[in-house]
C-alpha cells in the first residue's frame, strides 16, 4: 500500500511540474495580447490632412505626423487656452 501511495506521489509530482510550466506561458501569453489590445484599443490619433483640416482616427494615418492621444481622459480638470 505504501509503494502505490508513493508511486502516486511520484505521478502526481511529474504531472504537476510538467504542466505548470506551460500554463504558465500560455496565461503569459494570452496576458500580453489582451495588454496589447487594449493599448491598441485604448488610442486614438490627430492629425491634420493636407487642406489642413484636423483629423482624430484610430488608426495613425501613412506619412504623416500624428499625435496618439488616449480614449480615456485623465484625473482632474485640465484648462488650455491654446486649443485649435
């Protein structure tokens, strides 16, 4: 009985160790997509087209400057005179 218990034990051991490791970079993995998705989510992007007209899209537009703004406003209350 004790040899079945121990050999259970050892099974048991293996089981665990070879497993963990590969859920753990699974978890790690799906972790970092969903941080990358809402970091691409979370973004939007001004910019100006060429009449000069101001553009926000969610994608950065090709060739030119952008400025990535986020969807999310911040803490507190922000004045500025120099708004365009």
């Amino acid at each position: 009985m004790a040899l079945l218990a121990a050999l259970l034990s050892v099974a048991a051991w293996w089981w665990y160790t070879a497993e963990m490791p590969r859920r753990e970079r699974e978890r790690a993995a799906a972790a970092e997509a969903a941080m990358a998705e809402a970091e691409r989510a979370g973004s939007l992007y001004r910019w100006r087209d060429a009449e000069g007209r101001l553009q926000v899209t969610d994608e950065p537009p090709k060739g030119r400057p952008s400025e990535r703004i986020s969807r999310e406003p911040r803490d507190g209350l922000e004045v500025d005179g120099t708004r365009e």
